[in-house]
C-alpha cells in the first residue's frame, strides 16, 4: 500500500521526453520539455491541454511503458525507470484504446484479466460484484463485449483495469465517445471509488465540464507544463473578462457566434450557450469597448474553468505565432453582424426527408418508425444515448444501409431505391480517421478525388480549393497517419467536401479532440452552411448541439424530441438551463415513462 506520509503520487523533476523524427531526415519530436510537477495523493487529479500537449506521453511516462529523455520520476515514492515493475504492480492503467474481447461475455472479459494479473479467485469473486453492481453491468454478465453500447464497454473497461485494487488509477481520455447519461454513470463511479477505497486518480481529459470535478487540476501545452491549481484558481484567471449576449429569436446563434469570435484582436473566445453567446474580451480590451460593439443586453458574468483554460491558451499562441498545433485560428474574414433575416430556418428546400423510417436487424428494431426533415443549408443534429439507433439512423442516411421499411430521400434521392446514386450526392466523414495513413495528403485528396469521378484541371482546382479552405497548404507532402488530431480532422474534412456534395454527414467529428479544435471546427461548419451546403452531425458534446439549426433527440429507435436547441431546453413543459441537462433529463424522463407502460 501507498506510504500513508506520502503526500504525492507523482513527482517530476525537468522531465523531459524525445522522439525521434518520422523519417531519417524529419527533426526529433519534443513531447514533453522540462516538466517540474507534484501531483497530490488521495485526490482526482485532471490533466489538460489540446491535442499533442503531451497528455497521453505524461501517462505513460507514469506507467513506465516508457523512459524519460532526460530528468526524473517518482511514482508511489518509487523511480518511474529503476522500479517499472514494482510501480507497474500497484497501479491500473485504462488507455484511450482499451482493449476488451469482443467475442467474449462480460463475465468472461473480468476473468481473463483477473488472471492475467495473478488476482486469486476469492479475490476475483469479491471484486467481481463489488464493481459489477457498481457499474451496474451485473445483469449484462453473459452478454458479448463487441454486443455492448459505447458506455457499458466503457464502464466494463474500467471494471477490468480495477479487476485489482490499486493504490493509482490512471485514465487516458475514458469517456470519448460516450453520451453524457454513461459520462455521469462513469464519474460517479470514479467519485465512488476515491471516497470508499481513498484510491487516486489521475485523468487525462478533453471535456473541461469533467474537469471541473477534479480536486487538481494541470494544464498542458505542446509539452509544457503552463500552470495547475484548484478549478476554481484556474477560473480565476479571466474573472471580470467574461460576459453573456442574449440571442434574440430573430437572430441564428450560429451566425451571432462566429461574428463575434471571428473579432480575433478583441475577443479571446465565443460559443452559444443556452439562449446566449458566451464571451470572453481579451484583457486589454476595455469592457466599454465591447459594450459599444454589441449593446444587446451583454452582461458580465462569472469564469468557468472552460474560460480560464482558453485565455491561457490563448495568451500563449500569441506569445508563439509560429505554432504548429490544433490551437492554430481558422483563417476567416471579420464578418459583419448578421442580420435577422439570414436566420438558417427561413430556408425552405427540404434536401432530406424521413417518413415511417423502421430499421430491424431479425426480432430487434433499431430505428422504429422515425419522421424528420432537413432543410437546404440547415445544420442538423443527431442525439441520443449509447445504442440509442442514431448511428443506425446516420448509416441509413449516408446510404450505407439499407431501411427495412419506410421513405427516405436524400438530395432528391428515393434512397430505397438508388442508394448508389444517392451517395454521390453526400460527403461523409467518419468518426474515426479512415483516409490512408501512409500515403501524404496531397496523395489522399488525389485519390480520393479521383474516386469521386474528378480528373484534369477540375480535380487541381477542387484540391488547391479545399487546400486552402481548411488551412492544409504548407501539410500537402505531411503523411496522413503522422498528422496531430485536428489536422486529421481538416484532412477528413477536405475529402469529404472534394466533389462538393449537397449533404455532408459527420459522425462524432469532434471525439477526442480539445475545445480549441472543436471552436475551430465549427467555424468551417458555419461557412458550409451559409455557402448551402446541408450538414447533418451526430456528437456526445452537448454544447456543440447549440450550434445546430434543430435537433433531433433518440432512444430505443424512437425520436423524443425534435426542434431547435432552445424548444428542446424547454421542451415538454420542463426548463433546462443547459443542453447537457435537457439531454439528460428528456432520455430519463421517456426511460422512466416505459418502465412504468
């Protein structure tokens, strides 16, 4: 067990971390550069920063899956390089990836991991229902893992790296790509266990709302240790530089959104938020000045950790303009303050149309008899939980998978009828990155242009258009495989839109990646569309459901809700103050109505 006097789990002296290049010829790449940290004992401790901050190389370097360059690592007390093993036995590790066996029941996955780590079986037993009646994964005990939903393979996940009771738990990014209802679940399991077994935790995150219930937390960028604290000290840093604007319903929040956050020299960050914009002015600003630039009803309001996160972020891309990373601005024009009549649901050309849609796979119905419609130009968003048939619905849009019943039509399309043809309206980009990881990007973008029917000048110009649509000049010679995160996401992007489909469809394209990408993200978004290109989303980020013209919320095949962010706030008689909470509380409120039919 941990030495009860110790007060630190990890201690870093000018730990620094050097890979080598990518090719013989490619400079060595710096993951972490001269990190001095103290990470408290019996506490959850957060790790931030965007992607290639050197979060994930930070854990391992604690695992002692890996060596340091240079400097020095205590883990439990123990050197991270000298006592690997020892470290290595008192710790439980769950990767971004973690690897279940799919063909193997939930009962049987919990086994295998319990002998991998010597656990006796008396040991095993009582772990076993102790952490299946935790997870509530205790009535899926015969089921396969590959037969699970996102949430449970996670909560069964984190069972297997507890199978043993471990002074440190370490989490690698553990709840990408789960609906906030599992998200909740696997919080307060993670809460659970730091109070009954005074277990540590550290935990590597994107999602700065999880943050926010970390005791501790560390922030991280392009190697470098920025600064830690309590949330709240973090917080503190852009207290009285935050204000909100309420949204009229005259206006698009989208719209109103990218006005303001496309003020670079003014304001440091912008995202819709319930029936408001969130701002924060750069500290040499005056609130004054702002105050005159939008009179509407702005009001100061209090920091969250989200807003000291990307002030110092920000505050530190300028101090290094030259950066090659996902916090990179999208390059956009300043625009002018939108009018009222620019608002995305006056557009009235229905480019998808969704009647009696029924998916069944034998005696299980999926999609069960599902109605929507998208307009020209709209961004709409597809919700629900794990499992919940959005996915199905999604594959059946894109034209990947045939309805069993129903009509379903998709740029003028019966897609019951000419699915082939269907698809060569669409742009689809996939949750996770599915481009050729050796081949360059201008490789990537000529194939797949040439897939999609464009040849000679048409497919030079289409390529140096997208090019410099996402900012992906200067990567063009890049391998794919080899690029950060939100340059994936560009690439991904770019191939997708190469033939200039009417409807481009996203699966979760923001999984995994930090709140400067998503931001930068959904500014491109918000030029396809008012450009006419139809975006239907699926995301688990329940803000960015905020940047959607509509929504449509799922569970059980069904559709629960379906309006804009603000009706679905409000939706059914109920007021929810934000998204998350709507969420929640609507997938709740339907679950609870069918236990009692």
């Amino acid at each position: 067990m941990q030495n009860a006097h110790s007060n630190w789990v990890v201690q870093a002296h000018d730990l620094s971390l050097t890979f080598p290049g990518a090719t013989k010829s490619a400079p060595p790449v710096q993951a972490l550069r001269h990190i001095d940290m103290q990470v408290p004992a019996g506490q959850i401790v957060g790790w931030l920063g965007p992607d290639g901050a050197g979060k994930t190389s930070l854990v391992r370097l604690v695992t002692g899956l890996i060596q340091p360059s240079s400097g020095t690592m205590t883990v439990l007390g123990q050197d991270s390089v000298r006592d690997a093993q020892t470290i290595q036995n008192r710790i439980s590790y769950m990767p971004q990836k973690f690897g279940l066996y799919e063909d193997l029941s939930v009962r049987e996955n919990f086994r295998l991991y319990a002998e991998i780590h010597g656990v006796s079986t008396q040991q095993r037993d009582q772990r076993y229902e102790q952490l299946m009646h935790m997870t509530d994964l205790g009535r899926f005990a015969e089921r396969l893992a590959g037969q699970l939903s996102g949430g449970m393979k996670q909560k069964l996940g984190l069972a297997c790296t507890l199978v043993r009771s471990p002074d440190l738990l370490l989490l690698d990014e553990p709840t990408v790509g789960v609906d906030p209802l599992s998200r909740r679940e696997l919080w307060q399991i993670i809460q659970n266990l730091v109070s009954q077994e005074q277990l540590s935790v550290i935990i590597a995150t994107t999602y700065l709302d999880e943050a926010e219930a970390c005791d501790e937390v560390f922030v991280l960028h392009q190697g470098r240790l920025l600064t830690q604290g309590k949330p709240a000290e973090i917080a503190a840093v852009a207290r009285g530089l935050c204000a909100q604007l309420p949204v009229s319903e005259q206006h698009n929040s989208r719209l109103l959104q990218a006005h303001i956050y496309d003020r670079h020299d003014w304001i440091i960050d912008a995202v819709p938020k319930g029936d408001s914009i969130h701002l924060i002015r750069r500290p040499e600003v005056e609130a004054a000045t702002i105050q005159a630039w939008l009179p509407h009803g702005l009001t100061s309001v209090e920091p969250t950790l989200e807003d000291g996160f990307m002030l110092l972020l920000r505050q530190q891309m300028a101090q290094n303009p030259n950066q090659s990373d996902s916090a990179k601005l999208p390059s956009v024009a300043f625009s002018p303050l939108p009018e009222p009549s620019s608002d995305a649901s006056m557009k009235s050309d229905v480019v998808i149309e969704v009647k009696d849609l029924v998916r069944k796979f034998g005696d299980f119905t999926a999609v069960d008899r599902t109605n929507f419609s998208v307009r020209r130009g709209e961004v709409f968003g597809l919700l629900g939980p794990n499992g919940a048939g959005k996915t199905t619905t999604f594959r059946m849009l894109c034209g990947l998978l045939p309805a069993t019943s129903g009509f379903l039509q998709v740029a003028g399309v019966n897609l019951r009828m000419a699915r082939a043809q269907a698809r060569q309206n669409v742009g689809y980009v996939s949750q996770k990155f599915a481009l050729y990881g050796l081949l360059s990007v201008m490789e990537n973008l000529t194939f797949y242009g040439k897939a999609y029917g464009l040849q000679g000048e048409r497919l030079v110009q289409r390529i140096q258009t997208v090019l410099q649509q996402f900012d992906l000049q200067d990567s063009t010679e890049a391998i794919s495989g080899q690029l950060p995160g939100g340059f994936k996401q560009r690439l991904a992007m770019a191939v997708g839109l190469l033939h200039e489909p009417e409807v481009l469809f996203l699966d979760e394209p923001t999984s995994g990646t930090d709140p400067i990408a998503r931001r930068e993200f959904w500014r491109r978004i918000t030029d396809l569309s008012q450009n006419g290109t139809t975006i239907v989303v699926t995301t688990h980020f329940m803000e960015e459901a905020e940047y959607c013209d509509r929504i449509v919320i799922q569970d059980a095949g069904k559709v629960l809700a379906l309006g804009t962010p603000s009706e679905v706030r409000h939706f059914n008689g109920q007021s929810y103050a934000t998204m998350d909470e709507a969420f929640i509380g609507i997938v709740e409120m339907a679950r609870g109505q069918g236990r009692k039919a």
